[in-house]
C-alpha cells in the first residue's frame, strides 16, 4: 500500500482544487471560513492521534502545544516581519518548533510514568502555558491577542492550511505504516513484549511526542492566522478535549479517520444550528446525544483502525 | 561461544516487599533446565530479572564462557537480547493487530542485516509449518497454542544461545503442550540453552535435565529431571 502512489495523489490534487473553487467562486465567506475550521482541527486530531492512536500514550495537553504554536506565530509575524502575510508559512513553522522544543521538555521527565498519569502531567503542561499566555501582557494578557495578522483573501488560506494538512497527513500516515510505527503498535500493545524484543520502549514514545507536538504547534500557528484573534481561554482543556473527541470518533490509530471527524464535527454543530426549531437552539442537547449513541454503537470509532485508502 | 548462564545470590525487591530472597542456579546450552514452584514463589519475577525488566536487589547474573564470565546484571534489555539471552514472556505477549510476519519482525528488531532477517523468517516457519501458514494472518486471531509457537518462533528471531520461557503451557490443551515441548527438545539438540518455567510439573520435568523447585523466594530443592519426578516431596507438592 503506497499512499503516495500517483494516481491517488493526482485525485486529491484535483479534488483540493475543484473544492477550493466552488468555495471561493460559489459559497459565502461563512462557509469558506468553516471549511478552513475543518482543516485546522484535522490537523490538531492528526495530531494527537498519532500519539494516543498509534503509541497509546494518553495526552491531554494538545491545546498547550496549540497555543505555544499560536503565540510564537504571532508574535513574531508582528514584532519580526511587520505584520506581512506572506511571512506567515515561516512563523507557523517557527511555532511549531517551540512547542516541539516544550514537547521534548515534557516528554524527558513524563515518560516514566503511563496511562492516566502521561495524562495529568500533559493536561499539567497545557494549564502552565495557558496561565503563562494569561500573565503576560506583551500578548494581551487575558484580553487575549487581539489583530493577528490574517491570509488576504479564502484561497490563500485555503491553500496553505491545505498544504499544512497534507504535509502532517503524509508524515503521519507514513510514520504510522513504517518500521517505527510497527514498533510503535508493539508497545501499543505489550510494552513488556515490545522491551524484551529490544525495542528502545522510552525513545519511541519521546520520539512520537516531538512528531505529535510539532504539528500541534503547526496547528496552532494557522489557528492564530485563520482566525486573527485568539486568548488564553482559546486554549483551554475544553480545546484538549475536543481535540481528543476527534481523534476518538475518528479511530484511534486511524489517519484518515481523524480527517474524516473533524469534518463531520465541524460540520454538525452549524448544521444543527441552522436547522429551523423555532428559536430554540437544539444544538448543544442533539450534539452531545449524536456523540453518545456514536460511541456506543462504535466504540472503535468511525474506521477503527483502518485507513479509507 | 558462550555455555552457560550462572545466576548468583540473585535477591528481587518489589519496593520492601521481597520477591525472590536469593536464589542461585545456573543453566547451560544444549540442556533444558526447570524452574517449579507454586503460584507466588518468585519464577516470573527471577526470569523478568535475568532479562532486565526488573533491577536485581543484590546478586549477580552472568554468562560464563567457560574461560570468561560477562557480568550482565546491569545491563539493559536489548543489550542482554545482544549477548543472546532471550525471553518468551508470560501470557504470551503476541501483539494481537500486527500480522503473524511483523510480529516476527519485530522479533527480529536488534538485527539490521535484511537476508539474515528474511532467511530467518523462513526457518521459523519451518519450524512452525501453522505460522507460514498463517504469515499474513493477524496474530490476536491465531488460536492459543499458534500464539504461543509464534512467541517462541518470534523469540528466536533474534538469534539467542539462550532461551527463557515463562509458562509456556498456560492455559492450552495438553496434546498442544506435548507439541510445544517436542520443539524445545529440538531447540536443545540445535545447542539452545533452555529455561523453562513451569506450572505443569510433570511433563516439564519429563523433558527437562536439571530441574529447581522454587518455594516463596527460596530455592529447596534441586537435581535432575528424573531425580524430582521420583522425589516424594516434589509428588506430593507439585505432581498429586
């Protein structure tokens, strides 16, 4: 199976491009916004699903990684490159560095510990950045950051978070279907089976935090920019957590899964609200039932662990 | 070459608890050597020690080349996979969503030398003719007695002089188990080290040609397989 086969690459490349132009030429600017949404939360549950999916280590810091991503974007397209747009693939990137420099941080200490406890330390870490982004007034404070530098118009938006959403697909999936990822299902599954095989059991998971962190600083970074505002309450463990529903509906260790529920929860939220139900809004009670029977009914998540192609 | 492994006043804590208080044996290539005991006595905590997944509390385990002694006691897991020590965990420990190969793969994980690798795979499905069978097959819907040769095929993987099994008959038929253990007389005639610990006295004594009792942390008893099948203590204990 080689996703990087031409044809399937060919298809996605139209496809990416015919859906931009019916969103720039035909859709309103909500839409094409909403679209945007999509990519970026594909994204954070790429993410995370990498690390919790494939390695099984449980975190709930993924927002923490977001801000640190979101932050140094913005700070630096303001304090550095004036503001100018075109800088922005460069600051996204340098975000996403940061937070894989914190994610190292993190990991070295954390990786002696499982389960639940990877998950305390981790929701641990996303509190400390959010209240450090909440003490600091350079960027706001709790105010929040406000005239983020945004993309000019939809379809340069639309094309570079594509991009973004491309390259931490290919990497992942890649990653996931490679020698490292079958070492990585080996602890997933029998940590002291993986160790006795010879496996460096604590360096694979360090290794998969620094790929889990990146692209949730990458994220971040396009979160800042597609939206042009954000606060410290944007990250909050709310944010790590729904982060984490699409990784979990999506399949835990399914890539495509994860692209497939960000869609879909994207999506179903605004459907829900524009449906007519005479003022009252039923989205917040429909919502969370969908999600329930969802997990009930598949508790593996919508593709488990398989891939759509 | 290395010809046995000597395991000296090996003590194993878990925190103040002690596991194992000292125990010392030795097992040598080309032999099946037995561990007994009842539940609790410290077998499985001894063999994750002598592979490294637990730290010794005092005590040595070596490898004895006959005119040099390797003192692996500190050494990690994968470094002691390297000096050819092996362990078959309990439970089996297949990884249940990787096919029959990829487990073998893995087993396979310290060797970097492709053919070596892929003539390796072929000679355990040799060995194992149900594994080529079922190479593509994922290994969580092998039967129990299939996952367990593989295992033991994916512990032989790595090439080892020495092989640990922990439990190797747990919870399958007693015809599959007569199987099993007619590999490991194989394995020893091809000069493998075996240590063998077990809950099915009466067959793993049978095979074996040096046999331990272990009782709550202490070694009580030792000598040839034949000798303990005989002994009444070990009857009355472990084979009524």
């Amino acid at each position: 199976m080689n996703f990087l086969a031409k044809n399937k690459l060919l298809f996605f490349a139209i496809s990416f491009v015919v859906i931009g132009a019916i969103c720039n030429f035909a859709l309103n600017s909500y839409i094409q916004a909403l679209v945007v949404s999509f990519m970026i939360n594909a994204i954070m549950a790429l993410s995370l699903n990498f690390i919790t999916g494939v390695a099984n280590q449980f975190s709930l810091g993924q927002a923490g990684f977001m801000a640190l991503g979101a932050y140094t974007s913005a700070v630096l397209t303001k304090v550095y490159f004036a503001d100018q747009w075109y800088f922005i693939p460069l600051t996204a990137f340098a975000g996403a560095l940061v937070s894989t420099v914190a994610g190292y941080l993190v990991a070295l200490p954390s990786f002696k510990l499982r389960g639940d406890y990877l998950a305390i330390v981790t929701m641990g870490f996303a509190e400390i950045v959010r209240v450090l982004f909440l003490n600091w007034d350079f960027v706001g404070g709790p105010r929040g950051y406000n005239g983020v530098v945004k993309w000019p118009d939809f379809l340069v938006s639309y094309g570079f978070t594509g991009a973004a959403l491309f390259l931490t697909f290919i990497v992942l999936y890649h990653l996931k279907i490679s020698w490292f990822g079958r070492n990585l299902w080996a602890l997933n599954e029998d940590e002291i089976a993986a160790e006795v095989m010879g496996t460096p059991i604590a360096k694979n998971k360090r290794f998969a935090f620094l790929f889990s962190s990146f692209f949730a600083g990458l994220g971040g970074a396009l979160y800042g920019h597609h939206l042009g505002y954000f606060s410290p309450a944007s990250f909050g463990f709310l944010m790590s957590v729904q982060i984490l529903i699409f990784a979990v509906l999506g399949g835990l260790g399914s890539m495509s899964g994860s692209v497939l529920s960000a869609g879909i929860l994207t999506a179903l939220p605004e459907i829900l609200r524009s449906l007519p139900t005479g003022g009252i809004d039923i989205r917040m009670i429909v919502f969370p039932i969908l999600l329930i029977l969802l997990m009930i009914l598949r508790p593996q998540g919508l593709l488990g662990r398989k891939e759509l192609f | 070459m290395a010809n046995k492994i000597k395991v000296e006043h090996l003590a194993i804590n878990y925190g103040n608890i002690k596991a194992v208080k000292e125990v010392s044996f030795e097992f040598k290539r080309g032999e099946i050597t037995t561990l007994i005991g009842a539940n609790g006595a410290g077998k499985t905590s001894t063999l994750k020690c002598i592979a490294g997944l637990l730290p010794a509390k005092s005590g040595k385990v070596i490898i004895d080349n006959g005119n040099m002694h390797i003192d692996i006691t500190k050494m990690t897991p994968a470094d002691r996979l390297r000096a050819k020590l092996a362990l078959c965990p309990e439970g089996r420990g297949v990884f249940p969503n990787l096919s029959v190969f990829d487990n073998l793969m893995l087993g396979a994980y310290l060797n970097k030398d492709k053919k070596k690798i892929a003539a390796l795979v072929e000679q355990q499905y040799e060995f194992f003719p149900k594994l080529g069978e079922r190479r593509n097959q994922l290994s969580g819907t092998l039967s129990g007695g299939e996952q367990q040769m593989l295992a033991i095929a994916r512990a032989l993987m790595s090439e080892p002089e020495f092989l640990m099994l922990d439990e190797p008959s747990l919870g399958l038929a007693p015809v599959i188990v007569e199987q099993i253990f007619d590999k490991f007389v194989l394995l020893k005639k091809n000069g493998l080290g075996l240590l063998v610990v077990e809950q099915n006295a009466s067959l793993a004594l049978e095979v074996s040609d040096y046999a331990y009792v272990l009782e709550t942390g202490e070694m009580t008893l030792n000598g040839t397989g034949e000798s303990l099948l005989k002994d009444s203590r070990v009857q009355e204990a472990y084979l009524s």
